[in-house]
C-alpha cells in the first residue's frame, strides 16, 4: 500500500490550482440517469471516487467514456435498477442513484451504506423524503428496495440539513408529477451547482443554495454539458498549509465566494489573505494564534475542514476549543497528531488544543479522507519526517495532492511498497 513521506519545516510558496469538487461532481455525474441521452462534463477531477461512481453508472447500464477532465454519459440504456453492496460499500455517495433510479426505472434495489469512520451515518431522511414523494420503501437483508409507479410532488421537511440527502430528493423531484417543496434542505454550494446542472437538463428547481428548494416536476430531461464548480474544501486545505508553514501561496482557480468561513478564521488565526475573483492569496503569520472553531452546515465552518485546521491550532500560540458537531466521530485524527507532539484532549464533541511550539516527524496512520490531508498538513509542519500509512482514502478525494505540495517547495514523496 501507497504512503505518503514528507519532510518538514519548508515554508510553501507559489501558485497551486485547484481540481473540480468531489462531492459536486459525484451528483452531478449521477444526475444523467434522469436523461437518455448523452451529457458532457467538463473539469472532473481524477480521483477513486470518481471512477467509483462510474463503475457503478456503467454498472446500471450507462455508457460512459472519459478523456482528460472529459466524461461524457449516456443513460440512453439505463436497464438495471439495483445498486450492488461491493459497490456502495467503497463509497458511501452511491446512495445517490436512489433518487434517479425511482424517478426514471419506477424502482430501486440499493445497498444500504453502513456506518464510517467519522460516524453511523444514517440515510433514514432520504428515505423519509422519498417515501413522501409516493414511494413504497422496505429495507431488506441489507438492501433498500424501493418502487414508485409515479412520484408525487410533495412537501418534506428534513429534520437535518443533509446534504447528499438533499440532493436525491431533488433528483427524484425532478420528474415527480407536481410540485415539491424541500424545507431545511442544505445550502452547501455543492448542492446549487447540481440544481445548475439539471435546470440546464430542463428540471425546473428554485431556491438551491436556501433552506427551502421548490421543484416543480417535469415530463422529461435532456442531455447538457456542465463545468463542475472548484473543490472548496480542497482550496481550505492548501490555505490552512499556506498559515501553517509561515508560506506564501496562490490558490488559484477556485471560488473565494464559497469560502468565507474558512477565509474569516485563517485571518484570525494570523493570515494575510487577499481575494481576488478566481484565486485567494495566503501569507501564513510569523506566529499563529489561536482561534476556536464550531463545525456547521454551510455557510458555517466546514466539518470537511476541521482536522486540517487542528493542525494548524496544535502549533498555535495559546488554546482553541475545537466542536464537532456534524459527525459523532470525526476525530480520529487526533491519536495520530498527538503522536507528532500535539497536546490535544477531548471531552465530548470539543477538542482542547493547546498550542506547541513544534511538532516532531513521525509514522502515522489515515483513517478517513479528511484526517489524512490533516496528517500530510502536520508532516509538513513537522520537524524531521513523517510517514503518512494507508493514504488510500486521500485518493478518494484529492487529486494529485503530493505533486501539488511538490510544486510549492514541499518535500514529500509517495513510496510504494
Ligand atoms: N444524517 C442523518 N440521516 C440522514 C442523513 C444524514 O441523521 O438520512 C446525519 C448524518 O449522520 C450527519 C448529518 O446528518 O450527522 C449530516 O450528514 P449529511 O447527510 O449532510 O452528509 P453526507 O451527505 O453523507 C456530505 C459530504 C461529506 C460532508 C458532509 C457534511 C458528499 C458526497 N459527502 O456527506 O463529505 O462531510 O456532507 O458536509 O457530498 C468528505 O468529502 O470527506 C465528506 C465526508
């Protein structure tokens, strides 16, 4: 298995760009099942979820072919309805084809995803929603089988603002008959660039990026071309390593908009950041200080983001109180970074970090995609060299990222054994 090996103590410099997001193009990609023709989408990032959610496209009867940051789909010859559990077990956002599935087959049969690392993890509100629109729902010998001769526009409340749970809803409102309302719906921007994509389809969806979604049905779809928006989360990873290294750095191509709250506490925490339309230059302090954070629903601070910046707390000047509240379980990482030297103690959903002066090499284990870029972010920081183990997970979501630190003066390379 891969690992990662960096060198620390290099301030980072220079220009990094940024991939199209994982968690956008993962609907969006699963949005052409609601057409029979072929879309085009543009700016994919190269990563194992994104061949995962392929595989499983092709699996239902999509053709598919990819050139580039090219895919072109064509659900023309959408046949089979079931969602294998080797499939959805590799990656929890094949729960997405629910929606679709019922919408265009009348039926479903997918795995049901299971728990994760950073938490259970339940699909009971997608489920809920879709039962709302019409749909007959049993869970059986670890399967959701669903059936709908014909959804009905409908109104849902989720209870939680779930976001992939948003999404197939909306994709199943598309062609429901009527009109559907979705009540405190997430807001993340992931969620706006898919209601793009399907009303350049011909959907007819109001509201995506609020609380409240209005889908008024349609008969049927087309084929489209989208552009996938840029990974936010990934732009807050080279920024928090940009504060983090006292380094100077461009992270260009990416949506400085969709990136406030991350913006608002690397300032706090010391950081020159200046905005400009499509990049965000960051200039890491001389002395970090600092900063409490809460993980919230968009526009608060991203979960996705929070191990990377308790790496940059574990080297600041004074203590930050960490809250995790999205996730019961997002905090593996800390084990890890505290073998670097970190003086980190939880106490129920909140991490205490008390600022080092230094963090120190070490061999470190992943356990889920975020806290990986967490233990790369500390390696760099870190004196002497640090091995990042079973770095599988990284490739699931950020594309490219050794060469990228590798660009901007990082010492860090991938060794196979
Ligand atoms: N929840 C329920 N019931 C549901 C759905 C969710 O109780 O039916 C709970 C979850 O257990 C969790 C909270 O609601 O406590 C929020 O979960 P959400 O459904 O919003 O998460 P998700 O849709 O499964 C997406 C991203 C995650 C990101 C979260 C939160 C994708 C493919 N995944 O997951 O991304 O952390 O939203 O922003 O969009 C990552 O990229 O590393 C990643 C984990």
């Amino acid at each position: 298995m891969d690992r990662i090996v960096t060198e620390g103590g290099i301030q980072l410099k220079g220009e990094v760009k940024i991939s199209g997001a994982k968690n956008a193009a993962l609907p969006i990609l699963v949005s052409s099942l609601l057409t029979d023709g072929r879309s085009t989408y543009s700016n994919v990032p190269d990563l194992k979820d994104i061949d995962s959610i392929k595989l499983l496209l092709s699996t239902l009867g999509a053709e598919i072919d990819t050139g580039g940051d090219v895919v072109r789909i064509d659900a023309g010859g959408l046949n089979n309805y079931k969602a294998p559990y080797d499939l959805v077990r590799k990656m929890r956002a094949s729960i997405l084809v629910l929606g679709p599935l019922l919408a265009r087959l009348k039926k479903a049969r997918v795995s049901l995803p299971g728990g994760c690392a950073i938490g259970a993890r339940p699909i009971n509100l997608h489920l809920k929603g879709l039962a709302d629109l019409g749909a007959s729902i049993e869970l059986k010998h670890g399967y959701v089988e669903a059936r709908a001769d014909k959804l009905k526009g409908a109104e849902i409340y989720l209870d939680l603002p779930t976001v992939t749970g948003t999404e197939n809803l909306m994709m199943a409102a598309a062609l429901a008959e009527g009109t559907t309302h979705i009540k405190n719906a997430a807001c993340e921007p992931e969620i706006e660039a898919l209601a793009h994509a399907m009303n350049g389809m011909g959907a007819d969806i109001q509201g995506a990026g609020t609380s409240c979604i209005k889908i008024n049905g349609v008969s049927s779809m087309n084929p489209a071309s989208v552009s996938i928006i840029p990974d936010r989360i990934e732009a807050g990873t080279f920024m928090t390593a940009a504060a983090l290294t006292g380094g100077d750095v461009r992270v260009s191509d990416c949506e400085p908009d969709h990136l406030g709250s991350v913006i608002n506490k690397l300032r706090l925490a010391g950081a020159k950041i200046k905005i400009n339309k499509k990049s965000i230059h960051v200039t890491g302090p001389d002395e970090i200080i600092s900063v409490d954070i809460k993980t919230r629903t968009y526009p608060g601070f991203p979960t996705d983001m929070q191990a990377q910046f308790m790496v940059l707390m574990s080297v600041a000047k004074g203590v930050s109180t960490i809250s995790e509240t999205i996730f019961e379980n997002r905090f593996i990482h800390i084990s890890e970074i505290k073998r670097m030297g970190a003086d980190i103690t939880v106490s129920g959903n909140s991490a205490i970090v008390k600022g080092v002066p230094m963090l120190f090499g070490a061999p470190v284990m992943a356990s889920d995609l975020r806290a990986s870029a967490s233990l790369i972010l500390a390696g760099l920081a870190a004196k002497g060299k640090t091995e990042v183990n079973r770095i599988y997970h990284l490739d699931r979501g950020y594309e490219s990222i050794e060469k990228k630190f590798k660009l901007l003066g990082a010492a860090i390379k991938r060794v196979s054994s």
